[in-house]
C-alpha cells in the first residue's frame, strides 16, 4: 500500500491501548454455556468474489489518467486467476530449446461491478495476491498502491463504493528493475523463477456488520494471532490474541469470545472470553489463554488434526458483530542441533521438497484445483515437509499443507540480491524497509497455521562484497523482524556453496549467527564437486563449526530429462545448464540424476542431526533464462514434469523410501533402445524380495537387505536381439507387485560395440566418413582414465565447444560429439563384453590441447598384443581438433575384449571405439 507508518511487533508488548478489560470465563470443554458449535461456526462477514468478466490489457505505455478514461471497450475479457507470462516463458518443446525473453511490462485491469450489500456497515477489497507493484483505483479515486508479488493486502472502500455500479481499475507492474530507483527494485530482484505478472490470485469484496470489528487493516492478516504455549499430552495452553478496531463514531463496552471446536463442530473443546471498553476511534490488541484439557495434537502425517478456532466480536447486548473462523492446530515444534526436529516430543526426520507456485500453461495463475494436485502427488512420494520456495505461496497453499499434516518452511522473498547496483545501500534506497515489510505481512497472514516451522529471511544472497557492505546488516534486522513477529518459531536462512569454478571452498560462515539455524543448498556432483561423500563431509564440517546450530539441506538434486539417458553415470560429465544460447542440445540424463539423488539422500540420512532435507524439486518449474535437458525455458530438476503428469524415476526412489505404500519399481525405463547387450539394471522397492525376469527367465533375485536404501541393483544383465521383456516382481508380505517394461536391443548391437568414450549421453549419432553411420553408447567398460580437464562449469556443459576439423566448427552439430569429448590417462583401458570370435576394432583419436608433435604419444594394445606403437595424433592429424581413425583386427576367446592404452610421452588419449565381428 502507499507508505504508513511502520507497525507495532506483533508480540512486543500485550498491553492494551485506550481499553479496560476483564475477563469473564476461561474454561476447558465447553464451559457449561455460550453459543452452541453450530452458531459459533456461522458466518458473520460477507465475502463477494470478483473474479469473472475482467476487462486485460497488457500496454507498457497507456497512461494512469488513459487507463481511468478508457471503457476498455476494445480489452479482452479474462477471468481470474490470471497472467499474461501463462505461456511465454516456459515451453516443454522436444526440439532443440530455445531462451526467448519472457514479457516483464504493465498490465491494466478493469472491472464493472453491482453492489446491493446494506448488511455490512464495512467493506474491503481485498487482494490475495498480484504482481509486482499494483496500483488501485474505484470509482475513479485511488485507493492506493502495494508492493509485493506475494501477500495479500486491502482497501478500507466503505466511503467509496456505491450501490449500483462500481468501476475498479488496477494496475499491475512485473517490469524488471534496472535501477535501485525502479518501482519494482523491491525483493525479488532476481532468481532462478519467472515472476508473472498479473492479478494471478483472488480478488473479493469483504464486509462486516459492524464499525467496530476484528482488524482488516493489520497488513492481510485475519487480526487473530493463535499459538500453543504450553504442551503436554494430558493439557494444553493456547494464547489468543485479536487485534481490534472500533471505527465508530462511539464509545462501546464489547466482548471478545475465543473458542475451538472440534474439527467435525459437534462440541466446544475450550472457550474463554474478556469484556472490553473501546473507546471511539481506538484500536486494542486483548490476549487470552484457551485451556485445553486432553488435547488432540497437531501429528504431522500421523495424526494432521486440526481444531475450528472461532473469535468473536460481540456488542453489549450479546451479539456477534464480528467473527474470525479458521482451522488451528496444537502442537510444539522443536529443532535440536544435534539430534533434529521433534514434534510433540516425538523424533520426526524431516524429508521433504521444495516447491514453486507454477503449473505448465499456467504460470502463476494456478486454481485450487492445480494445488491440490501438487499436494496429492506430494503426499504420494510421503513427503512430511515441504519448502515454500522462494517466496510466500497462496493462503490455500499453506492450508492444504496443513490438513495433509506437511511441516512448512515459509520463506520471504529475499533472493540473489539487494540492489540492483549491487554497492548501494539497501537501507538508503528502501529496499530493507520493503523487505522487512514484505517478512512482516507473511507472518501475520500465516501465523495460526501450525504447520509453519521454519521462517526463512533469505536464499542465496549474493557474497563478495554484497555480503560485506550491505547483507549482514540487512540479515540481521530480518531476524529481529521475524522474533518480535513471532517469537516461538526458529528463523533460517538457505546459503549457497562458497567454491573458486569446480573447488568447493571452505565457508567463511559470513551469513551465520543472524538467525536460529543454518540452512545449505548443496548440489555436489551435478555443479561442483565429483565425490560421493562431498556432500556429508561438508556437512560434518558445518556441525563441527556450527555444534549449537540446527542445521538443514535446503536444497539438493540434479538436471532430469527424460529422453536422455546414459550407460554409465561414470562416463563422462554432464550439462548443467546453458545460458550461452547457443542451439546444440545440454544433456541431462536420468539415469545420472537418479545417481545423485541415491548418493546424496546416503549422506543425508547417515546424519540424524540433521533439522531436516529438501529435495529442489518437487516439479519442473518456468526459469525463462535456462536453456537444458530436452525442454525450454524450464528448471529441469523437478522429480516430477512441470505438467505433474511424469513422475521420473527419482519420484520412486523417494516413495520407496519414505512410504509403506509398496514399491517396485524399474528404473531408467524410458531407455528404450539399449545400446550395450550387457546392462546394469535397478529397481526401486521396498519389497521383502525382489527377482528380475529377462524374457521369461529368472537372472536374479535379491533380498530387502541386498538393497542399500531401497535401490536392487543387478548387474551384467544380458539382453537379446530385439525386443526385451524385462520383469521386476516384489513380494510386500503376502503379495506381489510386478513392474514391467520393454527394451529393444537392434541386432547391430549384439556383437557390434560403439562407444563415445568420455562422453555422459548415449545415443549420438554419427554420420562422419572416419566412423560410418551409427549410433553410439555413452562411455562404458572403462578401466581407469580419466576425463577431460574443464574449467568452470557454465556455457555449453564441461564439454565446451571443440572445432573439429572436417566435422563442424565451434559450435558442434550433434553428429560431431562422438568426437567432442574423451577419456585419457598414463595408462587406461577398456574390458568390452562380446562372443568369441574375430573383430575389426577401430580407433577415433583428435589431438585437443597438445601444441606441439611428440608432446603425446601412446601405444594400444589388444588382448596383451601391440596393435599400435608411438601414436602421435597431432602429427598424425596435421593439427590440432583434427580427427583421424586407426583400425586393427584382434582375436576374442574368453568372452571379453581387453583393450590398454598406454602414455610413453604425456598421457595416452581415445575419443571413440567401435569394435564390429569380421
């Protein structure tokens, strides 16, 4: 809204401002009179929802006095949820992806509406959400401006609205900021997210029967602020408080009724009441204690009850003139430093994911219905926790969370960034006081959900010299900010690794100390970091560093597209992310992202001092400036497809291990044509026993024990020519669930091998005269080597872009990367399965970094025999990036094809092999 003075904390002082009070009754069960359930259910307030007929233009350049004079007349018609970015900002397209810049501009909403309420002495407009900047106007005046894409807010319209017609008009701004002056140089200022524009949620008309009422104007709260202060199985205290406004012309002696009635509102569990003098004009918080004898607690997943807390306003003559009716539960939280969250005493491991408010096609502008959908699949994995990722998600979202019995971690959007200089001053040019704002309404308009564990004040601020000048100051009155709003639940902050390209380095703990916990976004393996352990190690030195810090993963997981897939996670490195916009494909595997998530939920769970852990991410989500995997304009590390109707692999590694629900699963099935006879296969299950049938036949059956962490891995099965039948059948007590999927081998590849040595992705074609047309494996059956040295880990992959002489330029088409990438090493070979027999084996070589002839040479052997002496394959080539091939005849009598390569002078080096019977 326009600037106001800055709000009292919410629980710094209870004292009561221009009112007497007394209390009346404080009782458990019902107290032996009052209003009955049914009455003390019944609505009071009115609520009108303006969400049809909606007149949209989204013009950067129509004028404030053009917009209040135009009849809209030539505006399309659009109902609400709404945004213009639904579509053009993320793309699911198959074909190579493309980075187009999604529409950040201003869009004008128009509205004509009747209003015929004579009930309510009050009205307000209210907005549940819309972004970025809006500006509001009725019947011509203006109501005033709110900046923020997230939270609610609301007009006081009672002196503005008119029976009959009314004419509402907002404006709404998502334009990027390019100055610390900009209307929208607010928090966010950046971020792996798109931010739609738009009025994206609800917009209604809310009356009360009275002047005199429970607060409106509280920053979009309900102006009812519940909370459990005392727990124990046997009693329970629950503290509320109602802020109240008596905006009448008189003096009034009122009463403040508190209640909760149990969640089918067959009886009253506890009610207390305070009669209270207000004076005309005044405002007064009353705070008062429900006690509550036998309580049904608030279990999480195991018990989500949830209580109706009913406060009432009433007049002298004992009649509700206002009414705040919400769901609450009883429940205490805690997180230990050392041995993790606990609820209601009970140890609870935290395993969860994060979440953004986007659905594809739709954008931010998601119905109920889409939330829902979200949390059925949320629940389905058996998460216990979910990360409201990066910024204060709709009222209906915390909701549904909380009826589920999903912990929440409730966040402000403080993202990347405070200023768009950078250097400048977040206090100086407002964006603090926007900030701290922003962290306020969040509280207050989320406060009595007793899902909400965890407030968070910021996600991966900028370090260097941001951290120096400006963040630590910023951070710091954030917390005070959160504490005096809500003293009971713990404050964190979610930090990004420090590292120099592909060095982690050690965190100078610049942002610790400000909040209660610490929290860590960690992607070892897929941005930095080639060790499975990397990840538990790092943490460890955190706890050590950290022993009085709970401490929690905030964000972990991989890249996951789905028509990519790999032979070996081992072989070569993968594309993060390509924002270079170049057009050749960055591959992400699933199978690779399957291997991150197995290793990284390993260390996870071998820490139980952990506060708990969040998947990034439960869906793929709109990220306009990304350019991977096989879709668009889209964060690929969703365990499940931006449209929920995928769920990957990693989805069943999580349901097995955090479900009864029985599983058995096949991973990496969407690998359908197989380039290798022998494959390592996995399933994921929870399962007593799991057997594996190829085409009928029975290769293997491995016991619950067998499988680390619900992952049954069996190795070097063979597969036939054509089409493969491969069964998984897990017996969960006394039944059995069988998984099923169908794998092609073509007949080329049963004694023919093709393999991109170093290289992630299987399946590159190659079309060149040196190799033929074929279609090769990732790089499998290695022993030893190692892969190329790369620096950094942004443009196209690590691979970076290779000239290849006679095969393309810097920019290689996908036929070339057979030769883009390569193993080498002192010495290095190869142990390649195939039938006895007699085998053409050919050589792909490119010389990419030597400058300089005999700076590398290397010998080949085959099965013990030199087959190729003193290569020198930049003399060989003439130059450098230039491919030459080398072929030779070699015997296999033991099933197996042994292939050495050895460095005389530097490191011996191979870029493909194709071995083909003769």
């Amino acid at each position: 809204m326009t600037k106001t003075m800055k709000p009292a904390p919410l629980w710094k002082s209870l004292a009561l401002t221009a009112v007497t009070a007394a209390v009346l009754v404080a009782c458990g069960g019902d107290g032996g009179g009052g209003d009955s359930p049914a009455e003390l259910l019944a609505d009071s307030r009115t609520s009108t929802a303006l969400m049809t007929q909606w007149k949209f233009v989204q013009d950067d350049g129509l004028s404030d006095e053009q917009a209040l004079a135009s009849a809209a007349s030539n505006w399309s018609t659009v109902s609400l949820p709404h945004t213009w970015n639904a579509t053009d900002a993320a793309t699911t397209a198959q074909s190579t992806p493309t980075t187009p810049t999604y529409k950040r501009g201003i869009g004008w909403y128009r509205l004509e509406f009747d209003h015929a309420d004579a009930k309510s002495a009050t009205q307000w407009l209210q907005f549940d959400g819309a972004s970025i900047v809006v500006d509001v106007w009725l019947n011509g005046t203006k109501l005033g401006q709110h900046r923020g894409a997230f939270t609610a807010f609301r007009f006081d319209v009672t002196s503005v609205i008119k029976p009959g017609r009314n004419v509402l008009l907002v404006k709404t701004d998502n334009r990027a900021a390019t100055s610390d002056s900009s209307p929208t140089a607010i928090a966010p200022l950046g971020g792996d997210f798109n931010m739609s524009g738009g009025l994206y949620r609800g917009v209604s008309l809310v009356g009360t029967p009275s002047r005199a009422q429970i607060a409106l104007d509280d920053l979009g709260s309900s102006g009812v602020f519940a909370r459990s202060t005392a727990v124990a199985a046997d009693k329970a205290t629950v503290n509320v408080l109602a802020k109240l406004r008596n905006t009448s012309g008189a003096d009034g002696n009122f009463t403040v009724q508190a209640a909760l009635v149990e969640a089918d509102g067959t009886a009253v569990k506890a009610r207390a009441a305070q009669s209270v003098s207000l004076k005309a004009g005044a405002a007064a918080d009353v705070a008062q204690d429900l006690a509550v004898t036998a309580p049904r607690l608030w279990q999480g997943l195991a018990d989500p009850y949830l209580y109706r807390l009913v406060v009432e306003l009433k007049d002298a003559g004992g009649n509700t003139i206002d009414k705040v009716v919400q769901d609450f539960g009883i429940r205490e939280m805690r997180f230990d430093a050392d041995k993790g969250f606990f609820l209601n005493g009970k140890s609870v491991p935290l395993h969860g994911v994060n979440l953004h408010q986007d659905v594809q096609g739709k954008a931010w502008a998601i119905s109920e219905a889409d939330v829902d959908e979200s949390f059925r699949q949320i629940k389905e994995v058996g998460a216990n926790t979910v990360r409201l990722a990066h910024y204060p998600h709709s009222a209906y979202t915390v909701r549904q969370a909380e009826k589920l019995g999903v912990v929440v971690w409730a966040e402000l959007p403080l993202v990347n960034s405070t200023s768009v200089a950078r250097l400048a001053d977040p206090e100086a040019t407002g964006f603090a006081e926007n900030a701290r704002m922003q962290l306020r309404e969040l509280i207050r308009q989320q406060y009595n959900h007793s899902s909400i564990g965890i407030w968070s004040i910021a996600n991966e601020l900028t370090g260097g010299t941001d951290a120096q000048n400006n963040v630590q100051p910023l951070l710091a009155s954030l917390n005070k900010v959160a504490k005096e709003e809500d003293p009971l639940r713990i404050t964190t902050l979610a930090n990004q690794v420090t590292r120099n390209g592909d060095v982690v380095l050690p965190d100078t703990l610049t942002q610790t100390g400000y909040t209660d916990s610490y929290s860590v976004n960690r992607y070892f393996q897929w941005y930095y970091g080639t060790s499975e352990t990397q990840l538990g190690d790092n943490l460890d030195d955190f706890h050590r560093r950290l022993p009085t810090t709970p401490i929690g993963v905030s964000e972990y997981g991989a890249g996951n597209a789905l028509t990519h897939h790999t032979d070996d996670v081992a072989g070569g490195r993968v594309c993060q992310r390509d924002t270079s916009g170049a057009t050749r494909i960055c591959y992400q595997p699933e199978g690779y992202a399957n291997y991150v998530h197995e290793k990284a939920y390993a260390q996870i769970v071998a820490r139980p001092y952990l506060m708990g852990s969040w998947i990034w991410n439960m869906f793929d989500f709109g990220s306009g400036n990304r350019h991977e995997g096989d879709i668009g304009q889209t964060n690929t590390k969703g365990i499940v497809t931006f449209d929920r109707s995928v769920k990957k692999d990693v989805f069943y590694f999580y349901k097995a291990n955090w479900t009864q629900t029985p599983v058995t699963y096949i991973a990496e099935r969407r690998y359908t044509e197989r380039a290798y006879a022998s494959n390592n296969i996995k399933v994921y299950s929870n399962a007593d026993t799991v057997a594996l049938k190829v085409n009928g036949a029975t290769v293997g059956t491995l016991a619950a024990a067998q499988c680390v962490l619900k992952v049954c891995e069996f190795k070097n099965v063979q597969l036939q020519p054509g089409a493969n039948t491969v069964v998984a059948e897990g017996v969960h007590g006394g039944s059995t669930v069988t998984d099923l999927v169908s794998w092609n081998l073509a007949a080329e590849r049963v004694n023919n091998v093709f393999i991109a040595a170093g290289q992630l992705t299987t399946g590159l074609q190659s079309t060149d005269p040196l190799l033929g047309n074929h279609r090769f494996g990732s790089d499998k059956f290695f022993v030893g080597g190692e892969l190329p040295a790369i620096v950094g880990r942004s443009g196209l992959g690590l691979s970076g872009a290779v000239p290849i002489a006679g095969l393309g330029s810097t920019a290689i088409p996908e036929t070339g990367r057979v030769w883009d990438m390569w193993r080498e090493g002192a010495s290095f070979g190869y142990r390649i399965p195939v039938p006895n027999g007699n085998y053409k084996v050919t050589l792909g070589f490119l010389e990419p970094t030597a400058t300089a002839v005999g700076s590398r040479v290397l010998n080949v052997d085959a099965n013990g025999v030199r087959q190729l002496t003193g290569l020198d394959v930049l003399q060989a080539a003439g130059a450098r990036n230039a491919a030459i091939a080398r072929s030779f005849n070699a015997t296999v009598s033991n099933g197996e094809l042994r292939l050495d390569f050895t460095g005389t002078t530097g490191k011996a080096i191979v870029s493909n092999i194709s071995v083909a019977p003769q």
